[in-house]
C-alpha cells in the first residue's frame, strides 16, 4: 500500500519557546525521513490569516489556556509564525510536496485549532493532495468509524494542560487496515 503524510501543526512549539528556525529545521528532517518511505507528503502551512486576525485579548487567553508558562507577546508570536511559514513554504516546495494553505475562515476563537465544524473539509482539502488515481478510496477514508478514529488519534508524545502524556504508534488503525500514526 502507498504511505501517505501529513506534516501539520508545525508552529505549536512557539508557545514551549522553540526557535523559528529550528522549527523549520524538524520540518526538514521530517520530511527527509518520510521521503524513504516515498510517501506522498502533504504539508500545512501555519494558519497566518487566522494568527493575524486575533485579538491580543484572544491571544491572551488561548495562551493562558493552552500554554500556560509561555510569556509569548502576540506581536511576537506573529513575526515567528510568518517566519516559520516562510520556512515551511520553501522547504515543502523544494522536496517537492503538496502544500494546503489554511484559509482563516477555519478557525474560530482558538486561532491554531480547526474548529470542529471544519475539519471534514480540512480532511478532505488534504485527501485532494494526496489523491492519485486508485490511490485512496474516498468510502473507506470518510466512512463514520473513520472520522471518529481520526478525530480521536492521539500523537506519539504532547503536552496537554501541562501534563505529558504519550501513546504508542500507529494511534489508530482505519476499517480498511491503514495504519494512523501522530508525531
């Protein structure tokens, strides 16, 4: 069976107070590791439109919520996510990847996190760049057992209201026995 990635929620680590620069640095060597798999890699940029339309009152508060020892400005946190992007853009197009910009509308008052509403047509915006001919079978990716199980795979290691917290790889297994795994 073809491998399929997708690399995603690249700019997250901002708020743990990593460098722009090394987070386009894993971005690389993510992707060079998925390319000797020759897997069809998608990757998305950072949500640009919707960190520019937020509020430095929204900010405050996703960033107390979600990151709570993080002393990152909204200013800041604008000028290192449009660097990151930067980064992300030209590091997809030179390995040759499939690229789904963000579109603003997506997103609500969390500004990094597709509300929920959205995500099939996130989902879908992505299984587009994968497809190939007899690559993907729309009926099994989209099925209801799916959409649960992608919605409910949890990645290899995160932070989650200041507690770590790890699962073993792949998170899921799809009805039709593709393997889901979150790094």
């Amino acid at each position: 069976m073809p491998t399929f990635a997708l690399v995603t929620d690249v700019g997250n680590d901002l708020l743990y107070g990593a460098e722009a620069q090394q987070i386009v640095d894993w971005v690389t060597e993510c992707i060079a590791r998925l390319e000797q798999f020759n897997a069809r890699i998608v990757v998305t940029e950072l949500p640009i439109e919707s960190i520019l339309a937020t509020s430095n009152v929204r900010f405050q508060i996703f960033r107390t919520i979600f990151f709570p020892p993080s002393r990152l400005t909204l200013s800041k946190a604008r000028d290192l996510a449009q660097r990151i992007n930067e980064g992300v853009i030209e590091v997809a197009n030179r390995h040759g990847c499939q690229r789904l910009t963000m579109p603003g509308a997506w997103y609500g008052i969390d500004p990094i996190h597709i509300r929920h509403r959205y995500r099939p047509v996130a989902w879908q915006a992505v299984v587009d760049r994968w497809r190939e001919p007899n690559a993907l079978h729309e009926k099994s990716v989209f099925s209801s057992k799916n959409r649960y199980l992608l919605n409910t795979a949890r990645p290899q290691e995160r932070c989650l209201l200041g507690r770590h917290q790890c699962c073993a790889q792949p998170s899921i297994v799809l009805s039709d026995g593709s393997q889901v795994a979150v790094y």
